[in-house]
C-alpha cells in the first residue's frame, strides 16, 4: 500500500498499514536509488512496533536498486544524519513518524552531506517514480552490511562539551518511549557528575505514559511535576525520535525554544567569536539582538530543516534555532540533534553557577513572547491577505515566510500549516499588556 498523499513537505508519514505498508516501503527504496543513484546508502528505523518491517523492505528496495547499503538498525534520526555525512555515504533514510502516534510510520530522507530530501528537493518526483513501480530490469543487487555508527556517534556527541566543566546537576529526563532511552545511557555513562533521573527509558511503540510530542502542553505535564518533586536543577523531555529536546527550568515552567536558542548562541559566540547564527522567522528579539550584542551574525530564515540546512551550508553557519525544538551544528554534519542541546545545557548552567531560572530571568523580564497559537480557516490565502491590509501603515511587512509586521514594541508571524488548513501566529511584544492586547486583536482578525 502507497497512498501518495504520506509524501509531505520534509517527509514521509502515513497510517501503518492502510497508507504505507512493506510493499510501498519496497517501492520507495526503490524510487529513492532510481532517482539519486547512490552507491553506497544507510538505513536505519526507530523504535516503532511496524519500523523493523517497514525498514527491512526500504533495505530490499535500495538493494534491489542495486546500491550499497548499510544496516544500521535502531537508532535515533540525528545518527543517519551523522552517520551519512561522517562516512560520505551518497545518503539514507531512517524509518520513523517522530512525535506522531503509534498507528503512524513514515521515513526521513537525506542526500549526500545529509542534506534533507523534501517537497523541493526531489521527495515529490520519488512519489511519482514509486507510486508508477517501472523498475528497469534487474542488474546486480547491492549488498547489506550490518554496521554499528554507535561508538563514532557518542564521541562525537561529546565532543561539543568540556567535561570537566560540567559541576553536579540532577537531572529528570523523560524519554517518552521513545529513541532517547536508547540513545542516552551511553552518554550519561561518561557524565559521573549528573544525578540522571530516569523516565520511560524503555522503547516501546506503544508509548504507554504519554505521547511522544513535548509540543503539546498535556504531554510536559509529567516532566513539570517530575521535576518539581525532585527538587531537579533542570527537566528534559525528548520527541519520539529524539532529533529534539525541550527543556524545563528548576521553578518547572518550559523553556521556550527561542530562549534556548539565545543561550546557545552565546555559548557557540564565547567558542567562535563573529560566528554566523540562523534562527527563525517566528523567534523572539532576544535571539538576533543577543547574536549582535556578542558580535555574531544573525541570519533570519524561514521556518523548516530543510531550509535551514540549505542556509546552514550556503552561509557556512555555526548554528542555527528553530522555535519548534530543533537545534542545529555546523560540527554535527551541519544536522539537528537532541543530544548535543541536552549536553550544551549542562555545561551552561555548570559554567554560569545559577539555577537555568535565573539564568532565563533577564529574558523572561524584557520579551513576552505568546508561544505558537494555531486557528483553523476557511480560505488561507484570502485571510493572510486581509491581515496584510490591516496592518499595511503600522510596521514593516515581510514575506519571507507567511506574512511577518514588525513594529517598534511588537512584531509577529503568522504562517500555514504544510499540512493543514490552519494558521500559526507567534507574537511578541515589550510588555505583558502589550503582548496579551496585540495578541488578542491579531487572534480576532485571524478568526474573524
């Protein structure tokens, strides 16, 4: 089964089995090779219940495409990422629906550089070629070899960090079920000093505490109270396939990812000063302003990782934030990852000797931010139009991304949804009243 419509702007994600099953799996393999012509290709899966099958039949079609491949078994996303540009494979895939529920599986496509393969990037004419099934005649199949890019991946995870700066910290992780019980006892093993408090560490695809999508309030609501009860320095929740981690401050309020994306930004400009820094069009001031202040480079961009690797590459960025939780290193196969951000914060709040919420204090007093609000419409273009018009003569308009109005004390975006009829404002402003009034007003326009 292939239903043509599980190709989505960054990837593949679909129902198992009524929209993707082994023999679409196999026929995407084989697109894959038919339209990239790799040699030498990694594949790997996560921990969902139908992802050894799904990734089994992926093999066979690359295989059968007569490219190379390496097995690399169940492992988080970031590790394709790594594992492809480390060995200068031609690309890969890992076989996973992230944060979505257990019923979904789907796939992430990288290139040679593990650049992402997306909606622009080849994904749609991958559908078309698997979705037609015309293979040329058998050649030659390529071999499957096991291959284990687990120690390669730890130590470069660890890299990014002084160990011996790290003080004492208790630590509550919540791994949701997911890929990062599997992925972080290695890593905690080399960090003696971290009190690590344990949760849901056991994969399982039936994710039987909550889902694996920190996003959504509900689902950061064990790591808060966790985290409070433990009297923890700090909380942090991975999605299902922990390319991202969310954080939660010792008082147990979330950490919002432009924030993180602040702090991190001027750690990477103590490392490498004058550095170029990406962040998104939906971010907080603090970002850009931080960057500037600390002589970076702020480069603003539109929202995706397709996008902002494209960007990572062309502008030779250090790093680069997004909103949603993904962090991004010109060292790590210039790729998000989970792991190194979770370690970042450690040496972070080692290094500065406060607690993260006095750390985030200066921020929390000077940006008020409303976090992503989204609102289902009738006709998108027609109500980001009418937006336009209302706000022509009070900022500076922008269409990098949706529609973005920035004026003196507020600004915001508002953007579509790639796969709903939904729009997603994000505002900010310099006071709480101001932020809740502006915030209000864009709603009631938006939702008129």
């Amino acid at each position: 089964m292939l239903d043509p419509k599980i190709f989505k702007a960054y990837d593949v994600r679909g129902l198992y089995p009524s929209e993707l099953d082994e023999e679409g799996a196999y026929a995407i393999g084989r697109a894959v090779v038919q339209q990239f012509e790799p040699k030498r290709f990694a594949v790997g899966h996560d921990m969902r219940l139908s992802s050894p099958a799904i990734a089994a039949a992926a093999i066979r079609g690359v295989a059968d495409g007569g490219a190379e491949v390496l097995d690399l078994g169940m492992i988080g996303t970031e590790m394709l990422y790594f594992a492809v540009g480390e060995l200068g494979l031609d690309g890969g895939l890992t076989v996973t629906a992230s944060h979505n529920p257990k019923e979904y599986t789907g796939m992430k496509i990288v290139r040679r550089g593990a650049l992402p393969v997306g909606g622009e990037s080849g994904l749609l004419d991958v559908r078309d070629r698997a979705m037609a099934g015309a293979w040329p005649p058998a050649g030659p199949a390529g071999t499957v070899t096991d291959y284990d890019i687990w120690p390669a991946y730890v130590d470069r995870v660890m890299s990014f960090v002084d160990l011996s700066a790290i003080r004492p910290l208790k630590v509550v992780i919540d791994a949701a079920n997911g890929m990062a019980g599997a992925m972080l006892p290695p890593v905690l093993e080399r960090l003696p000093m971290v009190d690590a408090v344990r949760c849901f560490f056991e994969p399982d695809g039936n994710f039987p505490n909550h889902l694996p999508n920190p996003l959504l309030p509900e689902n950061r609501e064990f790591i808060v109270k966790k985290t409070l009860e433990e009297g923890a320095d700090l909380g942090v929740a991975f999605d299902g396939d922990a390319d991202r981690c969310f954080f939660v401050d010792d008082t147990g309020e979330f950490v919002p990812g432009d924030f993180v994306t602040t702090l991190f930004a001027e750690t990477v400009l103590a490392k490498e000063p004058g550095a170029k820094i990406i962040y998104d069009v939906r971010a907080s001031r603090a970002v850009p302003e931080t960057i500037e202040r600390d002589g970076g480079e702020a480069l603003i961009n539109r929202v995706g990782h397709a996008f902002i690797k494209a960007r990572m590459r062309k502008d030779h960025a250090a790093f680069g934030g997004e909103v949603s939780g993904h962090y991004y290193f010109r060292d790590f196969s210039q790729a998000d990852t989970g792991v190194v951000p979770f370690l970042l914060m450690l040496e972070l709040i080692s290094r500065k000797g406060q607690t993260l919420s006095e750390i985030l204090a200066p921020l929390r007093a000077k940006y008020f931010i409303t976090g992503e609000l989204n609102t289902t419409v009738k006709d998108v273009a027609l109500k980001l139009q009418e937006i336009k018009e209302h706000y022509a003569g009070e900022g500076t308009i922008s269409h990098l991304d949706g529609i973005s109005v920035d004026a003196d004390d507020w600004h915001f975006n508002v953007r579509p949804s790639n796969t709903e009829p939904l729009l997603r404002l994000n505002l900010e402003a310099t006071s709480q009243e101001l932020m809740e009034q502006k915030r209000d007003e864009v709603l009631s326009l938006i939702r008129s």
